[in-house]
C-alpha cells in the first residue's frame, strides 16, 4: 500500500492514471458519489445508510411487537420470528448505531480538529463501501434462504452445520467479516487523523471531547473487533471446511465462542456509547452556554471507560458456571466501569448548572438521554450482581436494560446530534417547534415500549421466545409496549417528514445557529469542499467559542503562529478513486464466493482484489491544490 | 539525520498540509495495524492453547512436529529480519543497488520460509494430520496457515517494492515506505518466535507435552 | 561516499549483526534445550528458559530491528497498549477457559482438610456456579444421613425430625467440631423417603423387587406391580433423551460424554449412588469427572422438566441395557416414578450434585 505514496507531492508530474483505471473527476451525479473521497460526503453516505438499516431495524421490531401485542398470537412463525430478532440486533448494532456514530466521526472530526480531510481519504472510501457491502450481503440473506435465526450473537454450538443447515448463519458470519474490516481500517484512520492532523495551536487537551471520544472508541475498535474476526472465522471455517472449533463430539469448546464472542462484545457497547457520549459533551456545553464542566476529568473518564471495557467481558456470562471467583472478579470490574459513567453524568449535570439553558430540540434529547441512560445504567448495576443475574437472565428484564442503554442512550444523543449538526450539514434549519413536538412523542412512545418491559421480565418473561401464556400476568405489559410502537413508530415518520421538509423549505441556518463553540461552526453551511478558507488557528480549549469572543479566553493569543504561511502550496486536494469502490464490490462477490463455495467466483474476485490494491497503490494519493480566493490558480496535480 | 528539519523556529508547512504530529501517517497506520494485529494472533494463539491436549484422537503434536526443520526456518525467518534493516539502512544512505539486493534477499528468505511450511503442511497430512482430523490440525493448520498468508502478502509486498523501485527510481526520501514494510515484516518474525516457543517447543519439554 | 558515511553505515550494521548473532544463538540455544534432553534441568526449568529465551528474541526485534528503542514514544504507546490489552485479555481469558480444569483439586483439598476455623474453607469459594460449597455440618449430615433422602432437604431442614444431631465443641485448638448423627435404621428412613411424592404411605412400596431379585423381607405383593417396567418405553425414553450425548449404544463420546455401558451398574450399586443417578437428572451435574480413566468437564443438564415415568425410565435402560444387567448388583431393584419423584424440588443446582459425586467417591 505504501508503494506508490511519496511524501512530497512530485513536481508537476501528469497524473498516470495508475495504468488500469482512468482518475475519476465528476463532481455530480452518482459517478461522484461512488468515487468520491471527501469526508463530508461519505459522512453523509455512513448517516443516510445507518439510518435505512435502522428503518428497516425498526420495521424488525414493530413486526416483533405486534405479534407479542397478546398472548398466543400467530402473526409470524416461531421461525420468522427468531430472523426478526436476529436481524433486529444485528442490524441496530452492527448496521445502525455503530457507524452512524462513525458517520458523525467521519464528517465532523476533520471539521473539529482544523483539517482539511481524513489522513487516508480512499480508504476512509473504502471503509464506508464495505460496511454498506457488509449490511446489504447480511440482508440480501432474506431472498437467499433465510436470514440468520441465531441471535445477535449466535452462540455456538448453535451455528454449527448439524444445528443450523441453512445459508443464514453463513450470511451472519461473512456479512459481519466483511463489515468489520470496514469498521477497522476507518477507525486506524481517525486515530492517524487525530494524531497528526490537528490544527495548529490544538494541543490534545484543547481538544474537542467529541472528538477524545472518537479517540477513544477507534482504539477500541481497533482492539476489539480482531478476536470477533477470528471467531466468525472460525465459525466459517467449522462450516465451510469442517474444523472442529466447536464441535463439542471432537473435543471443541463452545463456551469459547462466548468468550471470544464478548471480549468483542463489550467494549463494542462502548464503541457504540462513547461516541454518543461525545455529541452530548457538545450538544449540551453549547446550549448551557458554558464550557463543558471537568474536561480533564471527562475525557480520563473516558479513557478509562475504553480500558475497562475490555475487562468485563465475562459479565454476560455469569450464568455459564464460571465459578464464584470469576463471578466476584468481574462483578467487581463492572460496577468500577459504573464510576467513571457516573463522573461524566455528573459533569453533565455541571455543565447545566449555572448556565443559561436554552431547551432547543437538540437539547431535550439530550436531556432525556441523561435521564434515559441512568436508568439503563441502573439495571445495569443491578444486572452487574451475579445473584441477580441469575434471576433476570435472558428475560425482558435484560431486554429492557440494553435497550435504555442503547436506544434511550445511544440513539437519543444520536438524535440530538441530528438536530443540532443537521444546520451544518444542509444549511437549513429543522423546524423547531414540530421537532419539540417530535421529541415529545419520540420519548413517551420509547418509555412506552421499554418501560413495561422491566415488569414483564422481573415477571419471569423469557426473551426470544415468540409468544407467552395467558393468564399470568404478562397481559398488560405487552399491549402497553407494543401501544409504544405506534407512538414512537409515528414520532420518527414525524422526525423523517421534519428533515425532508427542511431539506427543501427550511429556514436558512447560517454559519453558526447555536453560538456555539468548536471549529466546525467556523466554517461556512454546508462547508465548501476543502473546509477552510485559512488554516484555523486554536488559541483554547472551545477554540470557535475564543476566537468569536477573546475577553472570555484563557488561552493564547497565538502569536507563535505568526508569519507561518499555513497555505502556501495551496489546499490539497485528493483526488476520487474508483479503487475503493472496487475493492469493496470485489470483497462482496468474494462473500457470495465463499459462502455457496463457488470457488472460481471466489478466486477470480481475489485476482481482482489484488489488481485493485495494486491499482490504488500505484494510483497514488493524486488530486489537485486549490487556492481559495484566487479561483485561477489551480496546482498540478501528482 | 532527516528529522532535523522541524525543531527550527518556523513550523514546516508540506504540500498536503498542516501537520500536528512530525511522525509519517504511514508509520503511526502500521503501528496501530501491528497493535491491533497483536489482538488477532492473539486470540489465535489463546485459542491453540485452550485447545491444547484436547484431542481426542492422534496425531499428536509430538508425533508429527520436527523441531530441527522448523528450526532451521525460524532462523531463516530470523535473518530475513536481520536483511530487512540493512535493506533500510542502505536505502536511508541512497545506496540504491544495496537496497534492492537485501529488499530481494529478505523476500527471497521470506519465499524458502514458505517453502519448509508448505513441505511441513504436506508432510503432517502424509502423517494424518489434517484440518478436520482432530482439533490439535485445526488449531495448528489455522494458526500457522494464518501466519503463512501474512508472510506472503510480506513476500508480494516486499517484491513489489523492488518492481517499484525500478519503475520510478527510488531515493532515501522513500525511505518511510520501506521502513513501513518493514516494521510489518518485523512484526510477522515477531509472531513466528512466539509461535514456535508455545507451538513447537513447549511439546517436547519432558511431561508438559500434551 | 564520506567517511562520516562509512563510520555511520559501519556502526549501524554492526549493531544489527550483534543483535542478529545474539539472535541466531538463542534459538539454537533453544533447539538445544529441547533435542539434547538436558537431564539437570526440570520440565518447569525448561518451560521458563524457553518463555524466558523467546521473550529476550521478541524484545530485541521491537527494541533494534523495529527501532522502537529509538523511536517516538507514540509508537510505543500504541505497540505497549495492545500488548498490554492483548496479554491482559488472553491471559485472564486462558485462565477462564482452564480453571474448571483444575477445580476438582482445588476442592477435594479444601474438602479433606479438616478446617478448625469455620467460614474459612476456601473449598467453599470454588462451588462452580451457585451452588457455592456445603459446610463441614451438612456434609457430615448427608454421610451420616445414609442419603436416604434429597440432598435438598438435607441442605434445607438438616438432619430429619427423628433424628438427634449432637455437636461436640472442640476438645482442643486444633481439633475441628464434631456433629453426629443418631441415625435410624437404613431401611426405615428408605421406606420413610420413598412415599413422600404421593400420598400413599404404604412402607412396602418403597422396597420394590423386580421378579429376578431377592424380595425383601417386608415386601408385598403389590411392589412387584410397581417396580417392573417396559423395556421398549424404557429404551424410547432413553434414545429421545440421552441417546445424543451418550449415543445408543452407550458407550458415550471419549472426553465429551462419559459412558455408562459398563459404568452405570457400578454407580446404582449403593443406595447413595441411586440418589445421585436421580439428582443428576434432576438438577443436572457440572464439573470435570473421571470415569475409566478420562476425564469429562463436559455439562449434564437438568431433566427435571421431563416426567417421573419417563426420568425413572431412562435410568432402568441405562441400567440394563448394552450388557449391563449382568453386572448389576443382586439386590438390585428397577427405579420407579416414585423414588424419582421423592428427590423433587429439592432445588439442588448442579455444583450441590458435583459435590455430592465428590462426596460419595463413585467411580
């Protein structure tokens, strides 16, 4: 990959086309989408694509809901329903939240930081086209026999040959393969971005916190999602290939699948959490009208929630006789990871305290995140207790607590971060009073769905199971939870009207609606493709906030920068690539290759995987300089 | 004797802009690949080593393993390693010729690496050994497969490098991309020393074979 | 070019050799180790040379070969934060995976020695599960009990109504208590356990004798109705349950299932053994066992939901099946849905029945 890369751009040299493609230059059309680098706009890709799958998530749940609305119900098959479940969580995880999250990263980290782009801008291409080729290859499973039935996280020996013959657990495996590398090089490539590629003057603790949270989060995924990528191959190749991982008649373990399975597992529901904690720690600084309260502690709470997250993973199996020992050990470990979650809630509250509140739409919800999330954060202390785990362990009590973690949680701040960045995005406002109106139904009709739901499980309702009995008790939970759906399934047709009617007649939003505090209100709305005009110069902490009014910084006065001329070979430009695009269709078919053993498809696409990196390394990075202000001037390429 | 360029009063601007770290993306990418490669062999090694002794079945490892042979490629794996840095110190002095030759010899010693493997993976099966046959071939075959590919995605990589060199002339300014391939060379040595301590050695100390 | 080059180039190099060389003589030192079986030198001194001899290797290609001892510290933060991560996980996670492995030596040490000092038996630590361990009393209780009841009610009520517990304090420091139980005779507290899933109290039904065996002394006639039972539905119960594990033939799976062709009969042979055989299907049995020489960290889990007929079913297969009536015990008697079901809710969990197999020392 480094072959074709120099450092320094060679003079005036014209660009080779790399030999096998011709550099793609659209700039309209779905030429320039599919072969675009721009961060902003596979930003835009990774949030319109996470938020189909979560549509089609939430069609997965409403269906769920109807058919527990009562009791004895048959609306789908047991069958149908273990794919629904399935594909629910695997879909809300692995296809929603987790890259709308790095949705955001992607087009607000450069932004925040000052830079003009990621540090690898194809292949932060190529991250965002094979997740989307990851979550259409799990879902093209649907029209290809059957979609997984093994839960998200598909336990073996259950997805092994003899227990599940079919082609779903094979669409769960390879799709989750393919969509991990997406997840890794993206994250490698925020970490470099991060590191090298911040603005003059933004020492890491000048930092924005969303953006130490997006730190944070890329190490974790960087560490993380390795023993998963072993596990799902493992688990192919006991399929494909017959190897014995987890056949227990040879000798195999099938608890280390769980091991492997949630060594990955948790500190996924902190890649899926911290980024959300990163938009809460701007949206609510910025309408408190105050810098946010404790940074230094918010963002060591942070790190140390990244750290420990990789040493509680055998809390989610305390009911597999780990022993007493183990138990206490990670009992212990888990209700330590509960502190630095309750610093930053506090630090919130602080953050509030005293300022001049402004309760925007952006604001309730993350309001009602802080509210949401404590509640999921004491189930969770409560689900931390072996003994009691014993007892609440795969009933809706469980069910309930994820789902105030991740949806009440996660999703909410998500939300907020919708209402407060869409005037970056489009330059439009989202009506606001009809998004209070918005967020009032989102919230009752969520508490609605979830709430009961801790009932029904202390009540001893298992989850995964398709229907229950009459007459003992579970009756009324269920019809208020599933009443909940139609609440909250009509709060987001409102949410999806409110953003296509802004997207064509909303109120113009300006450069910086909020008054708010980092770099990338700075910029113009939407920003231009090269971001800044100038190189920005950070003198403080909530660099935007110091620069609009100085009397209130502590910083510098970033005299040091003086006389540097920041842009003097102009802006740099990458050029569009169609190699990213290629490599991940070539993965793709490869996926399809493996999983019906066509192994001349799979050969060929590896050929054509290897023409294509070959092709991207000699490409070379390319592009043009751009020279703001003297449009005339264009750079020679390289 | 290069990085002496930053420390000066005025910040460098290079041509793709501002940079806060005078570390090369290149170099920081591979740190974190190899930080995050550490988790994947990792957790196959984890896996070969639950696994070890559960067999229910022969071959056994002491049955099929040759500790001279597989010594003899460690220590061509080894030296490949020892090629790799004077490849790059050749390179950083612009001696041209010397760095393709040495750049050639570590893909070369990486290519005989692959050779004992692929001779080993014949031999085992001839001896029963086979990935379905019983869980120490699984382990084994995955584990040791794995490090393979890596090794010849180094061995295409490296021998790309020489190809490179001749199609635009390389100089010591191109010396990060060498030193790149090489901290991914390094790491995959790295991986095979531990491998064949915990793989091969560790069955042939007296009663802790299994 | 320069000698200022010629001195740098040699001085490099020259340090990459040495390490190269250091690097070439551990791992014949290591071949070494293992090929010329070195006599003087234990298994344990040649595990920790070979970890020692590699780790050394590992260092020195990061620190030299890497340049990471030259290099910016960011690097080696982000190399030492995976290794740490890495080894952390893998090393915790690897001790996971093997402490069942080494919990029964664990136990039985803590079980045999004789503790002065109550609540400190760590063997009590190591229940596997739930189940957490059974003190010195309960322990002395069920041996003393005859296990002619659920090992539940034992753990629940202590000794029965009609016995005496009698305490002794220790004599001195180092002795531990002392708890005996007066118990009754064997056949008496059977009779009184059996009927209790029915309301029948009938003593005689709980001495059942099938035809081949020698009736006891106080059986009626009606027993012999009870106790038979129907091979063919013995056997379907037997091939629906547990034929998937213990495979029809039941020879078991080697070091997945154990067997119980030619086991099962040396199980039942004891009156404690039957209580186990039913509690194990019951409540399931967790822990690394050895039968005929293999060990099994294998789980059973609990049959509790199936029914008293079929429960008592499968063990009278597994009683007489595959040759294994010949080796039965004389006195021998076909289980029956009421002795499966005196050992109900007793809400034993698994570890209570890995404690009690450990207890009675069954092969």
């Amino acid at each position: 990959m480094a072959i074709g890369r120099r450092d320094v751009p060679a003079p005036a040299a014209p660009d080779a086309g790399g030999g096998l493609l011709a550099r793609p230059a659209w700039t309209k059309g779905i030429g320039s989408w599919l072969t675009t680098v721009d961060h902003k706009r596979l930003g835009i890709l990774y949030i319109l694509t996470s938020f189909t799958f979560m549509g089609l998530a939430s069609i997965e749940a409403f269906i769920i809901r109807l058919q527990l609305a009562a009791p004895g119900m048959e609306l789908v098959s047991p069958d149908v329903y273990n794919q629904l479940f399935t594909m629910h969580g695997v879909t809300m995880i692995f296809l929603a939240i987790m890259p709308l999250g790095t949705g955001f990263a992607n087009y607000f980290v450069p932004l925040m930081i000052g830079a003009r782009d990621l540090a690898f801008p194809r292949l932060n291409a190529f991250g965002y086209w094979v997740y989307a080729a990851g979550g259409i290859f799990v879902y093209s499973s649907f029209f290809l026999g059957g979609a997984p039935d093994v839960g998200w996280f598909a336990y073996a020996p259950l997805t092994s040959l003899s227990n599940n013959p079919g082609n779903g657990t094979d669409f769960y495996m390879i799709g989750l393969l393919i969509g991990g590398i997406g997840s890794l090089v993206t994250a490698m490539n925020l970490i470099v971005t991060i590191f090298s590629m911040r603005a003059p003057g933004m020492t890491m603790m000048r930092m924005p916190v969303f953006v130490w949270m997006i730190l944070v989060t890329s190490f974790l995924i960087v560490f993380a999602f390795p023993p998963l990528t072993i596990a799902l191959t493992q688990i192919v190749f006991d399929r494909t290939f017959g190897t014995l991982f987890y056949v227990p008649e040879a000798g195999g373990l099938p608890i280390l699948w769980q091991h492997l399975f949630w060594i990955f597992g948790h500190p996924e529901v902190y890649i899926v959490i911290l980024p959300a904690f990163g938009v809460i720690s701007e949206v609510i600084p910025t309408f408190s009208r105050k810098p946010i309260f404790g940074y230094p502690v918010m963002i060591l709470s942070g790190i140390f929630i990244g750290f420990m997250g990789f040493a509680v993973w055998s809390h989610h199996m305390f009911t597999t006789g780990l022993g007493p020992v183990a138990n206490t050990a990670f009992a212990l470990t888990s209700f330590v990871i509960g502190v630095p979650t309750g610093v930053k809630i506090f630090n919130w509250l602080g953050t509030m305290w005293g300022g001049s509140v402004r309760f925007t739409t952006s604001m309730l919800y993350a309001m009602a995140f802080l509210f949401m999330f404590v509640i999921g954060g004491i189930t969770g202390i409560m689900l931390a207790m072996p003994p009691f785990t014993a007892q609440a362990t795969d009933s809706y009590f469980v069910v309930a607590h994820f789902h105030y973690v991740m949806g009440g949680g996660a999703l909410f701040a998500f939300f907020a971060g919708v209402y407060y960045w869409f005037p970056k995005l489009t330059g439009k406002l989202l009506p606001e009073r009809f998004g209070q109106y918005t967020f009032w139904a989102m919230f009752v009709g969520f508490n609605m769905i979830f709430m009961p739901q801790h009932f029904a499980g202390l009540m001893g309702m298992p989850r995964r199971t398709q229907t229950y009995e009459a007459g003992i008790g579970l009756e009324i939970w269920n019809l208020v939870s599933t009443a909940g759906t139609f609440v909250m399934g009509t709060a987001l047709f409102m949410l999806l009207f409110s953003v296509i009617y802004a997207f064509r007649k909303g109120q113009p939003a300006g450069n910086d609606p909020w008054d708010a505090r980092t770099l990338e209100w700075a910029a113009t709305s939407p920003p231009q493709h090269h971001n800044f005009d100038e190189q920005p110069i950070v003198t403080d902490r909530d660099a935007f906030w110091a620069q609009k009014y100085p009397e209130l910084s502590h910083g510098d006065d970033g005299s040091q920068w003086e006389g540097v001329d920041f842009d003097s070979h102009g802006i740099h430009m990458p050029g569009q690539s169609w190699y990213p695009f290629l490599l991940a269709l070539a993965i793709f078919i490869a996926g399809y290759g493996l999983l019906f053993e066509n192994w001349p498809l799979s050969i060929l696409m590896l050929v054509v995987l290897t023409g294509a990196t070959y092709g991207w390394a000699f490409e070379g990075v390319g592009g043009h300089h751009v020279h703001p202000g003297d449009d005339a001037a264009e750079g020679a390429g390289d | 004797m290069a990085a002496d360029a930053p420390a000066t009063a005025a910040p460098s601007v290079p041509a793709h802009g501002w940079r806060s770290s005078k570390l090369p993306d290149m170099k920081l990418m591979m740190w974190i690949f190899l930080a995050s490669d550490i988790m994947f062999f990792g957790t196959l090694i984890g896996t070969y080593l639950i696994y070890k002794g559960r067999s229910l079945t022969g071959p056994y490892p002491q049955d099929v393993l040759d500790i001279p042979l597989t010594t003899v490629s460690t220590f061509v794996l080894l030296m490949s390693s020892f090629l790799m840095v004077i490849a790059l110190d050749a390179l950083k002095r612009n001696d041209i010729g010397k760095f393709r030759l040495w750049t050639f010899g570590v893909a070369f010693f990486g290519a005989i690496f692959l050779g004992f493997q692929v001779y080993e993976f014949n031999h085992f099966v001839d001896l029963g050994l086979t990935l379905q046959g019983n869980l120490f071939g699984t382990t084994f075959y995955v584990l040791t497969g794995t490090h393979g590919v890596h090794v010849a995605i180094g061995v295409l990589w490296l021998l790309s490098i020489v190809v490179a060199s001749y199609v635009r002339p390389w100089t010591s300014k191109d010396a990060t991309n060498l030193e790149v391939a090489g901290l991914y060379w390094h790491f995959v040595d790295v991986v095979w020393i531990v491998i064949f301590t915990l793989v091969y050695l560790v069955d042939f100390v007296p009663g802790a074979g299994g | 070019m320069s000698s200022e080059h010629d001195t740098h180039e040699s001085h490099g190099i020259r340090g990459y050799v040495i390490v190269a060389l250091i690097l070439a003589v551990i791992t014949y030192v290591e071949f070494a180790i293992i090929e010329y079986e070195i006599a003087w030198l234990g298994p344990g001194a040649i595990l920790f040379w070979l970890i020692a001899l590699s780790l050394a290797k590992f260092v020195m290609v990061i620190a030299y070969f890497m340049h990471l001892k030259d290099d910016d510290a960011t690097y080696t933060g982000f190399f030492t934060s995976g290794m740490v991560i890495g080894f952390g996980t893998f090393v915790a996670f690897t001790f996971l995976m093997t402490l069942p492995a080494s919990l029964p030596e664990i136990r039985q040490a803590a079980l045999t020695v004789s503790q002065p000092a109550h609540g400190e038996a760590e063997g009590d630590g190591y229940g596997g599960g739930y189940g957490g361990g059974i003190s010195e009393e309960t322990r002395a209780a069920i041996e003393s009990d005859g296990y002619s009841r659920p090992l539940s009610d034992v753990l629940r009520e202590g000794p029965p109504k009609d016995q005496t517990l009698r305490v002794t304090p220790p004599a001195a420091a180092s002795d531990g208590w002392t708890v005996a139980l007066s118990t009754p005779a064997f056949g008496a507290a059977r009779a009184e356990a059996a009927p209790a899933g029915d309301e029948a109290p009938a003593p005689a039904e709980a001495a059942p004798a099938p035809t081949d065996a020698e009736p006891a002394p106080d059986e009626a006639a009606q027993a012999t109705e009870v106790a038979s039972f129907d091979p063919a539905a013995a056997e379907a119960a037997y091939t629906a349950n547990c034929a998937s594990c213990h495979q029809a033939n039941g020879a078991g799976l080697p070091g997945a299932f154990p067997p119980l062709a030619e086991h099962f009969p040396t199980l039942v042979a004891s009156d404690a053994g039957r209580t186990y055989v039913i509690s194990s299907l019951l409540y399931g049995l967790q822990g690394e066992i050895e039968v005929q020489g293999m060990t099994y960290a294998g789980v059973m889990p609990a049959w509790g939901y199936l029914g008293d007929d079929v429960l008592a079913n499968t063990l009278n297969h597994a009683a007489t099946a595959w040759g294994n009536e010949a080796l039965l015990a004389d006195d021998f008697t076909p289980f029956t849905p009421e002795e499966v079901a005196a050992q109900r809710d007793g809400g034993l969990t698994a570890a209570d029945v890995y404690e009690l197999r450990n207890a009675l020392d069954l092969p």
